[in-house]
C-alpha cells in the first residue's frame, strides 16, 4: 500500500513541483526558499498520505501546504524584521486568514500570460548571471522536478557536484538580486534565447550522450519536451519556442529507430523509417507551422526545424531533398555562424553535390580552435574521404575521431568504420 501512494507522491510531484515552487517563488521572492517550502510540501505529504490515504485532489494540497508554509515564513521574517512594510504587504496580498484553493490560483495566474508564475520560474533559473552548467542543472531541479541523484545520473557527474552547482546557483541569483519578474521589451528576446538555449542542451545531451556507455539518454529527451511543451504554453506567441518544440518533436521521432537491438547506433540514412513515430511528427511538423505563421522571417529554431522536417517527410532516404537542406543550412550559417552549423553544411552540401564539394567545406574548419577537440569532424571527413575512394586517410580520420569521442558507443562506432577499410 505505502509503495503505491509513494509512487502517486512521486508522480503528483514531478508534473506539479515547479507550478508549486513558482508560486511560491512569486510570494517569498527567492528561488532558493520557494524551492525549500515546496520541498516541505512534499514531506508532509510524504507523512500524511500513507496514514490518511491520497487526497481528492492531491496537487491542490500539495499547493495549499506550500503555501502555508510560506505564509509562515513571511510571518516569522516579519517578526524578525519589525518594521518591514514590503513583508507586510505581501502578508496582506496573499492573505493571513485565508490560502485560495488550487483552482483560485491557477486561475489568477492565467489572467496575464506573459506575467504566468511558471514563466517567471523559467526566466529566473536560465538568468545569464548563472554559467551554463548551473543553468541546466538549475531548470533540471526546478522545471524538470529531477531528484539531485537524477541530474548527475543523467550527465555522468557526482552528485555532490550537482547539488554544489544548485546551491551555488540559488546563492548566485540572490546575491546578484536578480528579480522573480519576465522581462520586458528587448530584454525578453535576449533572455528566452538563454532559456530556449538551456533547453535544447538537455535534449541534446539525451538524444547523443557526450559520455557513458548509452548513446542515448530517453529521459532526458522527455523532460526536455516537457519544458518544451510548458514554455509552448505559457509563451504561445513566441515563435521561437514553437520552433525549438518542433525540432525537439521531429528529432524524438527517431528515437526508436536510432539503434539496433545491441544499442548501437544507426545512422539516419540506415534508420528503418517505419519504426518513426508518427504522431511526434504530426506534432512537430504542426509546431514548426505555428511557428512560420508567428514569424515569417525565421529564427534559428526554426530553421532547425524545418531541417529536421525535410528528414521528416522523406519515406525513403534516397527521397530526402537534400538541395533544401543546404540552402536551409546556408541560411542557418548567415544567421547563426558556428563551426558546427558550417560542418554540417559540408554533409548537406556532399550529399546534394558530391563528396569533394562537402570535403572543401569541413577542410576549412580544421584550424579552428574550437573544432580541435570535436570528434565528428574527422568522422565527417572520414566518411567523405571514403566516398571519394581514399581508404587509408579516411580510416586515419575515423581512428583520430574514436580517439576524441567521450561515448563508448560512438567510440565503437568509429573504430568499426576504421577497420571496415583496412
């Protein structure tokens, strides 16, 4: 029986904890004590539930608790700091006597989207004060209701490292005096791309492990949707959003198809289209419309999108079109230069005029600093020597990428492509 209600607790917790904790967050006005009363919610719940069974509507007392709990606090940092008109007027604001039902909140929270307690939650967890890793681990624990033992689990670290970075960064965002606020104007551009950022680097890491024995990480995949699909929600009229849910979408579509029963990877052309999963087409290919008719001048997610759906509506990977998929890199390029977007166009280009066309491409990056260490440009070389009938330079290359790989899976991968030459 306890088994059960701690499994309803845990699943309650991870689809309400950041609405809860955002809430909260908008009262106390800390990340860092909104997250700690939240956490208390939960371990009062933790003590009822087995003894008095699961309530009607366990997400409005997990919401009610928590806020009696920041209640509390206010009370008792009211007692501590005497004259404090600002605590006093949120004591009045919020209500000494009376805590609104889960409904009454969320339905106040509703009445301005762009002011949607979960969005100021976002905005403050991915605030640029923060590097990147606190960042993600930050949304992890925040949005993403992941455990601390969960966040390093996923990204190969120690725990204690993880729990270090979110102390850090709860300390970070309090002594920069950063505001539970949206921002505004052309701050709010320059921000959601720091959100949108913090996003798709825990979808990458879950579709393509940097490191570890897996090649791919579902989980993480998932909870990036998930913030995908919360921030599609309360931001619906930011293109941008729609965009990066889109690409997100199409790119989960392959998921299944993406290895062999032995979890080794298979590359896209090899990849048994059947087994894509439709209805996250569907899906991503009606996000990337919402987003063409939010904005008809594309951003970079979006442009990613529309890369990824060109896979998309290829049966046949002889039928992908790929003259559309250099143009659209050629355009990601201008918008948003970057080795990587460049090396990528290489593989387009080859694909659509030729090997040494592509070769040409991923030849100029290799005195570029910041591809020194990045294994999939000798492994695109490799690939597109061997196609032009040069064995020996291309195995070298694929050895070189092996040595550089961090995944054991593409370790193997590459070795294997090595040996298939010699």
């Amino acid at each position: 029986m306890h088994s059960s209600v701690h499994q309803t607790i845990a699943t309650v917790w991870r689809l309400e904890s950041a609405r809860i904790t955002a809430h909260v967050a908008r009262v106390v006005r800390d990340v860092g004590v909104a997250e700690e009363l939240a956490q208390d919610a939960l371990v009062a719940a933790l003590e009822h539930w087995p003894a008095q069974g699961v309530p009607d509507n366990p997400a409005a007392w997990l919401m009610t608790t928590a806020k009696r709990r920041a209640l509390d606090h206010l009370r008792h940092r009211q007692m501590a700091e005497a004259r404090h008109d600002g605590i006093a007027a949120d004591l009045e604001a919020l209500g000494a006597d009376h805590v609104p039902d889960f409904v009454d909140a969320l339905d106040e929270a509703r009445q301005d989207d762009i002011g949607d307690d979960l969005l100021r939650l976002v905005f403050t967890a991915c605030h640029p004060v923060l590097g990147t890793d606190a960042r993600v681990a930050l949304t992890l624990k925040l949005l993403g209701g992941l455990t601390t033992h969960e966040i390093a689990r996923a990204f190969l670290v120690p725990e204690a490292t993880i729990a270090q970075r979110i102390v850090r960064a709860k300390k970070t965002l309090g002594d920069a005096g950063v505001p539970f606020e949206v921002p505004r104007g052309d701050a709010l551009g320059e921000r959601l791309s720091s959100v949108l950022e913090v996003v798709y680097l825990v979808f990458n890491e879950g579709y393509t492990a940097t490191s570890g024995a897996d090649w791919m990480r579902p989980a993480l995949c998932d909870e990036a949707l998930r913030l995908g699909r919360m921030l599609a929600g309360i931001a619906p009229q930011q293109a941008e959003v729609h965009g990066l849910l889109a690409l997100m979408e199409i790119q989960a579509s392959r998921a299944a198809a993406r290895t062999d029963d032995q979890g080794r990877p298979v590359l896209l052309a090899d990849q048994d289209r059947s087994r894509w999963d439709a209805l996250l087409i569907r899906r991503g290919l009606a996000g990337l419309a919402r987003a063409e008719s939010l904005a008809p001048v594309a951003g970079p997610y979006q442009l990613q999108a529309a890369l990824a759906a060109c896979h998309a509506r290829a049966l046949r990977a002889q039928d992908t079109d790929w003259a559309r998929i250099a143009a659209l890199y050629g355009e990601l390029a201008r918008l948003a230069p970057s080795p990587v977007v460049e090396l990528n166009r290489a593989v387009a280009v080859a694909m659509h005029a030729g090997p040494a066309a592509g070769l040409l491409i991923a030849d100029a990056l290799l005195h570029h600093k910041a591809m020194q260490a990045y294994h999939w440009l000798p492994g695109v070389r490799g690939d597109l020597l061997a196609r032009l009938g040069r064995a020996a330079e291309a195995r070298a290359e694929f050895e070189r990428a092996a040595a550089l790989a961090g995944n054991e899976r593409e370790r193997t991968f590459l070795l294997e492509r090595a040996e298939s030459l010699r």
